[in-house]
C-alpha cells in the first residue's frame, strides 16, 4: 500500500497492527449484519511470471492452475513430498502473469522453497506485495453493495474475477470480495466504499473469513495438515483437483482420498479466550494425546471468540473438545456455511 492509503487509513483510526479503527465489537456486528471494507495488511502477494509460469505452478500446487483463465481464479494448496500443507494461496491471472496471494509473514519462506523448484523453467517468481492494495470487502446477502462497486458484480460467481477501475473484484464467496488495486488507485475506491460500508480492521475480516469455514495455514501450522483435514476437497472450499495430475505430495493426498478415511475434519466452533493458531485440543476419548489443531482464531460478535478447529470426527461426535488441556476452556461447536460430505 502507498504512504497516502496507509497515512488516511491511520487518520481514519487503523491501528498500527491493523486490526481495528474504533471498537471491535461495533466493527464485528457491522460484519455481521452490514457492509464493511476493511485493509488486507496482513496478506502478501508473489508473481509468477514467464511463458512456463502456468505449467510450473501446476505442477505444484494441489488444484488445475492451467485451468485459470483471465476471468477466474482457484484456492490451492502447496504440501511437502508428505501431503502436509506449507501454504494455501488464492492464485488469479494478471495480464500474463499469476498472483499468488498468502499470509505476508510465511510469504518469504514460501517464496524461497518455491523458487528451489524453477531450475530451467522460464519463470521467474517474484514478492509483488508493494504492487497492489488488498481491500477485502463484504457485504449481507439482502444488502445492496456500493453503487459504483455493485453494477460491477452483478451476477459475478464465486472465484470470479471482474476488471474494476483500477485493478480487479474478485468473489470470495456469497458475501465476500477481494479487491487488488494499483496502489495509485487504491485511495480513491476505499473512500468511494467507506462511504456506504464501515471501515473495519483485520479481526472483523477474519471473523468473516472463520464464518465462511475458510481455513489459513500460518506459520505455526505448516506441516500440520493434510489438505481433506482443511475440507479442501469439498466444493466449498474448492481447493484440490483429483485429474489434474501430480505435484509434491499428491500420492498421499489421492490415497486419503480413495483409500483411506478422513478421520479428521475442520469445524466451527465458539471459545471464551483466545488462544493461538496450533494449540492443540484434547478430548476424553484421547486421554493425554491431543485430537486436533486450532486453525484460526478471532473475535466474535457474540461476544468471545471463534475458530476453525481441525479436530477428529469422533471427538466432535462425542460432543467435548477441550482447548490446551483435557481441562481448558470447551468448545461450542456451530454450523459452517456448508455440508461436510
């Protein structure tokens, strides 16, 4: 973001870590019940670019990158030689290129390992963070989106990308959208939406996104994963394509698959406190062995917290999770937007 957007969201209240403008509270029931626009600060974004930019990147990841046209883009997973999920992307076209777009802090670590994989391909893999504003913005259904934004979307379906004036829409899902701009632009439209959603920080939109059953892979939770635990496969996720051939670790993701059982799933779930991405939960069914890994946390409009939880199956059957320790803090489990089929 340029010095002027991040200078106005700051005369606007942002706070420095970028998750909030005023009280949490009033930015989560407006999230819930209204329009918000709120700074991605916590998002990064890699290029790929090159004429083998779309094959190298099919080859890696867990969904058909060749399948991306100009009009849409794909969620997908990166896994080691193990099925473990490293990173999970949102990946779009830009012109010729592919914007690859992650949480900033792993961002780095991510871009190292994936350039260890270009050797002769004619790609050339590049942090292009500093080249676009990401604003989430979302909106209820029932709810008409901001004038000059809405006759945009209309009729736009999920993981469509749209051309706006100065970069590109894209739906996240119902209620959602990504916008990526070109930073001279990105001033302008956030006040054109301020203007008929309320700006809201980074605990809101991860609220959101923790509503949507989005899951994240952060630091603490690379290696943890394989992508079926994240509910990857599902459509509503849509994250994993089983015909598009191999990339690191699709042998032990297509053999959960068709072979095994997904024995553990993400779910929903309510909490009294917040804890961090990768505490372990425990259940009496497991005794001292953990049965599962908080994926996401924040703050709820209902006052506490939410996360996704990846969890056993039949602990969350059994009706009793517990955070930390067999006597920490238990889990209300809710409804995701989607069936886990």
């Amino acid at each position: 973001m340029t010095q002027e957007l991040i200078s106005l969201l700051a005369a606007q209240g942002l706070t420095e870590d970028g998750s909030r403008f005023g009280v949490v509270a009033d930015e989560l029931i407006a999230a819930r019940d209204g329009a918000v626009v709120a700074p991605l600060l916590d998002l990064g974004l890699i290029r790929a670019s090159g004429v083998d930019a779309a094959g190298f990147l099919h080859n890696l990841m867990t969904n058909d990158i060749n399948g991306i046209g100009p009009g849409g883009a794909r969620f997908a997973g990166f896994c080691t030689a193990k099925g473990r999920l490293l990173a999970l992307f949102l990946i779009w076209r830009d012109g010729d290129d592919f914007l690859l777009m992650l949480p900033r802090h792993i961002l780095p670590v991510i871009l190292k390992k994936l350039s260890m994989y270009v050797l002769r391909s004619k790609v050339k893999l590049s942090d292009a963070t500093g080249e676009r504003a990401l604003i989430g913005y979302s909106v209820p259904a029932g709810i008409s989106p901001a004038p000059t934004f809405g006759q945009v979307i209309t009729g736009q379906s999920r993981f469509g990308v749209a051309p706006i004036e100065g970069g590109q829409a894209i739906r996240l899902d119902d209620t959602r959208w990504l916008l990526a701009l070109d930073p001279t632009a990105a001033v302008s439209r956030w006040q054109t939406l301020a203007a008929t959603a309320r700006p809201a920080g980074l605990a809101a939109w991860q609220w959101l996104e923790i509503a949507a059953g989005q899951p994240r892979v952060v630091a603490a939770t690379q290696e943890a994963f394989v992508p079926q635990m994240l509910n990857m496969e599902l459509p509503a996720v849509a994250g994993v394509s089983f015909t598009k051939g191999c990339y690191p670790g699709q042998e032990i993701v297509a053999r959960t698959q068709y072979l095994g059982k997904v024995k553990r799933r993400t779910f929903r779930a309510r909490l009294a406190a917040a804890v961090a991405p990768g505490t372990s939960v425990y259940a009496p069914e497991t005794g001292d062995q953990h049965c599962g890994t908080i994926v996401s946390v924040a703050p709820s409009p209902a006052g506490g917290f939410e996360c996704l939880v990846c969890v056993q199956i039949g602990a969350v059957e059994a009706g009793e999770v517990h955070v930390g320790a067999l006597d920490g803090d238990r889990l209300e489990f809710l409804a995701l937007p989607y069936e886990m089929t």
